[in-house]
C-alpha cells in the first residue's frame, strides 16, 4: 500500500510547473489523499495532550505520525469526498473554513501515512509545495518558475516558486514549508535578495506554513515552537513579508497581525483571495 | 579519561565572558588538549583519500573521528607542547604558521577525542567559539558580549560574540562555526541586522570557520563542502562580511578573495594581526 503512495508521489513530483496548476495535479493530489486514508484505517488513533489550547491526536502504525489537529483534520468520509470535489473545482465558491479544513486534511492525511511508515520528511515537505503551490497557481492562473536571473552575472538564482503575471503586475515570491523552526529567516533572506535585484515592492513575499507543532517525545505533549521575537527582527531588521498564512497559526503568531513590529499572520483560508488581490492591486 | 575531558569542559563553559581573554581559559584549553591528546593515543591512525589535493587521517577508536588535516596537526608531542607554550603567551612573536599549526592541533585534538568518544558536535562547536574567542579577546584586549540592545524596545537581541573597545573604534561582530554548510547565511543575516541597528561600517563582520571538510560515509573519501555562488550572493545582495577565515582554507572559497562580488577569505594565521588592524583602521 505505501508503494502506491510512492508512485503517485514520484508522478506528482514528475510533473512539469507548467502543469502545476492543472486538472491532472489536482487528481493526483486527491488520489494520494484517498490512498493514504485507506493506509491510516490500519492504524491506531491516539489522543494528545497539549498546552496549546487546541486538541491534538497521532496516528499510531510501525510508527507515531506527528501530531494531527482534532478541529482541522475532517474524519468523515462522506465530508472528506465532498471537500475534495470542492477542491478538484480549485476551491470556487468555497468558504474560508472549507478551504482550510480540506487543505489540512489533504495535506496531513498524507504526512501522517508517510509518518507510520517511515517514509522521510523530505517527501512530505515537497509533497506540501506541490499542493499549495497547485492551489497557487490554479488560482492565479500563472505558471511559477523555480530560479530567477542574476542580472550582472546571467547565472540563474535557485527560488521557491515565483510567479510573473507579466509587466503590469506585482510578481509573487512564495516559499512553503511545513513548520519553520530555525530555518524560518531563509524566506527573509531569499525575499531581501529579490529585493535587492529586482528593486522594492517587485515581489511580494507570501510565506506558507503547515504548523509548527511538535510532539514532545518524552511527554507526549504537543507543543508549539515559536519565536516572535525573531519574526518580527526579520520584518524589522531583514525584509518585509507581506504575508505568512498557517493551516494551523499559533495563537504566539496571530498576535504579531496587530502588534508592533507587525507581521500579518493570517489563517490559510483567506490566502487564495488575498493572494489575488494583492497581485492586482498596485 | 573522557569524564576528565568533559569536567574540564564544564569549567571553560562556566568561565565568564569577563574572563574569556585571561590566563585561566587558554590553561583550561591547554589542559583539555593534553588530555584529548592521551585520549587519542589509544586509538588507531586511518589514512582517508580525498580529492581536495589535501592530505586527511581519522583517529579511529569506538567511532571514527572527523577528517584531520595532516599539514596542519601536529603529531610531535615536543612540537606541540612548544606550540602549547606560545599559545599560553597570547601567540606573542608566533609566526602565522605556527598560529594556524598550534591553533588547528588544539582544536582537531579536541574534536577527535569527542567524535571517538561519541560526545556531540554541540561540544566541539561551543569548544571552538571558546577557543576563537580567546584568542581575539586576548588580541584586542576587549571583553565580548553576547547580545545587543534593541533600541526601540530596549531588549536584548543575542549574538554571537561583538567586541566594542569604546567610542572612538570600530566593532566587531565575531560568528565562529566548525563548519558552515547551510548555515552560512546566519552570519549574513546577523551582520545585516547590526548594520541596520547600528548603521553601516560600524560592526566589522569577520566569520571565523575550522573547515568545510566531511568524509563521505560510503566511500571514506574527503570532500570539502562549498558553495562560492551563494557566498558572492549573500556578499553582494544581503550585506559585507570583512573577512572569513579559515583554520582549513578550501581552495575554491579562497579563490573568491580575487573574484567578484570578492569574498575575503584567508588563512587563519593572519586573523588576529589583520583584526586588531581592522579595528584601529578608520
């Protein structure tokens, strides 16, 4: 079972970026969902605590899956297959609590079958830039590129997806991870190097985010790790994101929306429509 | 004889910052050195191969060490122990290359006994920012600190070591890593965030790194782990280190000091002369 799980992964990742926004990502995308809940029914579902204020629970097969959010991750079948057919039609006329709901579900249902069988982070991490960077690009109906062009040297520059609607638009610099941790200040730094070739207010610097909960091992207890503090040097200090979207936003982080220094830390639900508004509005 | 090696090691952590320069720390590291020294007469010598045109061995005993560069560790206990000595002098009258000689054996010495004995890499980092940070400290007669104030919120952001010896110099903002890897782009980040609390050519950025060497586990063989295109593009798009210096230079980072975007990286022999000019030059 997990090898069907790792054959549609290899075709997803095989894909074009041409193709990323298609029909066809889309179907693979469900297909993989389906395939790891059918993996997660042999497993064992075990209750988390957490200081987080949220509910929490694993899946436990060979191994324990990271944690799983109670409210977020839709149990019912029927509800589940309703969510995917909403996002086989890219999401159209879904609300902001449905996006997010069948977004986390997608997303964990396949970390968690990956986690029972040790199948590596890496594959969970890229399988995450193709879903949101999917939704992204069906949404904005621009294909993304991976690298840009050093002017002065012609050399290309590695990126996470960037978007070019063309002359008459802001660009869209959109790293994806599925928890930060340490390596949050590379989506500052790749946004201030942009900046740096591409002049101020080209890109605007929109980071996703899956959680960034952690199962203490010894405790069990699920807990957050967040750094504010940092978060709001970068802004202050690095460069400006305009936004950082969770599925699932620590409380620590939604507070920083109205603080000062700010930094807008959004829910997932609202990305897709703000994304598109912000690349129209000049 | 490991436990000896890490009480001592426990002492030089509890050494205050105040202390760092003194007499009492560079005896604590020679001391510990000694000791890892007779640790390691009781493992045995392997030869690796290694295409860096460099020679490497590793002191095998319950695990292999990391790769150690055999023009730059001194096996002669007699060698060693008159190195030791001009060590304990702050390096008065020491020629560059009994700087970099003395400085390398201290380290690599240190560095193997923990790898054959399984102590952590954590170890071994925070060894080596002790030992660095010694030897500036001693240099310029200033005591570091470890953190900076945040003007407009009056907390305290951490660094690594800065050095401000008064009003009428430079500072200097010293990060010291065994290895860089990914995780160069931390001095970058750091040094800008400086420039822009402080303003521009106010902390001198000088990364102070042992090697970039690794031993790939399959082949045995030595490679060195560089990135030159990113180094130019942090120095040209994010901010200036003044200089890197290297216990170990790889070749292909220090053909970057006569590139462009130039990054200055030379021998560590030179460091401390260079620094203490750097700071006076204004």
């Amino acid at each position: 079972m997990p090898q069907v799980l790792k054959r549609h992964y290899g075709k997803l990742k095989a894909t074009s970026l041409t193709d990323l926004g298609g029909g066809g990502v889309a179907d693979l995308i469900s297909e993989m969902a389906r395939r790891a809940r059918q993996i997660l029914r042999a497993t064992k579902r075990i209750e988390l605590s957490s200081d987080t204020g949220k509910s929490y629970f694993s899946f436990r097969g060979e191994e324990q899956s990271r944690p799983v959010n109670v409210a977020l991750y839709v149990n019912n079948d029927r509800e589940f297959a309703r969510l995917l057919g909403l996002f086989g039609s890219g999401f159209t006329g879904a609300t902001t609590d449905e996006i997010v709901r069948a977004t986390y579900s997608i997303a964990f249902s396949v970390f968690a079958a990956h986690d029972v069988n040790q199948i590596g982070r890496k594959t969970s991490a890229t399988f995450f830039e193709i879903l949101i960077g999917h939704l992204v690009s069906r949404t904005i109906g621009v294909t993304p590129r991976t690298k840009v062009t050093i002017p002065e040297s012609g050399a290309y520059l590695p990126t996470d997806f960037v978007f070019d609607p063309g002359k008459h638009s802001r660009k869209l610099h959109l790293p994806i991870k599925t928890s930060t941790r340490e390596r949050a200040v590379q989506a500052w730094v790749h946004q201030l190097v942009l900046e740096r070739i591409f002049g101020a207010d080209e890109y605007l610097g929109v980071l996703v985010v899956a959680t960034e909960t952690k199962r203490n091992s010894k405790t069990g207890n699920v807990i957050e790790i967040c750094v504010p503090g940092q978060f709001q040097m970068f802004q202050s200090r690095v460069t400006k994101m305009s936004r950082i979207y969770y599925l699932d936003p620590p409380a620590a982080y939604l507070a920083l929306s109205s603080s000062h220094p700010q930094v807008d830390v959004r829910p997932f639900g609202e990305a897709l429509a703000d994304i598109r508004q912000l690349l129209s509005a000049r």
